[in-house]
C-alpha cells in the first residue's frame, strides 16, 4: 500500500492515521522476520585459497536475504582451523562446499611407515607422493629402498602399511 500527496490530499489526515498503524506493523514483522533469518559467518579480509582460516579474519552478521542458498557457515567454530579451496571476498557468505580440512601428510614431506602384522612390526623413513588427510589411503616412497608402497595416512602422520 502506497499512498503519496495525491492520495493524502484525496483521503484526508484521518485514513493515513488509521493506515500508519497497520504499516508500522508490518515493517516490524518484516524486521522480525529477516532478524530470524539467523547468522553467517563472512571474512572481514580477503582469504586467499590455502589458507587457515582464524578467527580474527571473520565475523559473524546476520541474515537478511531470503534467497540466500544453504550450505554457508553459521558459525566462527565451523570454519576456524580450516583451509578454504576458493578465494573468499569480504563481506560474502563463506560456503562449507569451499573449506577442506588441512591436510595430515604433504607430498614430499617426511613421514614414518609403519608395517605392522601381529608380532612383527617394521619401521622405516618415508615420503607421501601425495596430501592426504587422516584415514586417506595414498602412496608413498620408502626413501632407504626406493619402494613406492601403499598405506593408510594416521592421526599422527604415520603411515600404515597396507598388507597385500
């Protein structure tokens, strides 16, 4: 509902004083409802793909776009320590699809393989030939043999020889 000069002139103070009511209403229902919205995590600088994600490059606002698709962060705890896979802008939602965890092993790093089979246990130097996170099975070179083997990366960065 709109009503302009014109319009006041023709309905007269008396009709925009019973109206201004009924406005006022749905303004604040409209102000309620985007506050309901909820929040979004957005970056206060630019973050640049590979980076780590700390809790003072981003801060949390809220909501006020309807359209907005799902899947953005709602909260500081669901993006700090991760690694966005994007560049992230300033004032834009933050996108869970854009963050990976960081990695446990990087290729060309050194890590301990481990082959480990009931009684018998071996230890020897080696080097992933790829990232990997956490329970990732990846390849890596035995740097004392040259032997390219396969193993399953550990919590602590170890490897754990897979038997074949």
């Amino acid at each position: 509902m709109m009503f302009g000069l014109a319009h006041a002139k023709r309905f007269g103070k008396g009709a925009i004083r019973a109206v201004l009511p009924v406005l006022l209403a749905a303004a604040s229902w409209v102000a309620a409802s985007a506050g309901d919205m909820g929040v979004a995590v957005v970056p206060a600088t630019i973050i640049y793909p590979g980076q780590e994600i700390d809790p003072g490059q981003v801060h949390v606002v809220d909501v006020t776009n309807p359209d907005l698709i799902e899947g953005y962060a709602r909260s500081v705890e669901e993006v700090q320590g991760m690694v966005t896979t994007r560049t992230l802008i300033p004032g834009r939602t933050i996108m869970l699809s854009a963050l990976r965890k960081p990695y446990t092993v990087k290729r060309g790093d050194k890590a301990l393989l481990i082959y480990d089979n009931g009684g018998l246990r071996i230890t020897a130097s080696g080097t992933p030939l790829a990232d990997a996170n956490t329970g990732d099975l990846i390849r890596a070179r035995n740097t004392d043999s040259g032997v390219i083997i396969s193993g399953t990366v550990m919590a602590d960065g170890t490897i754990l020889v897979a038997q074949k």
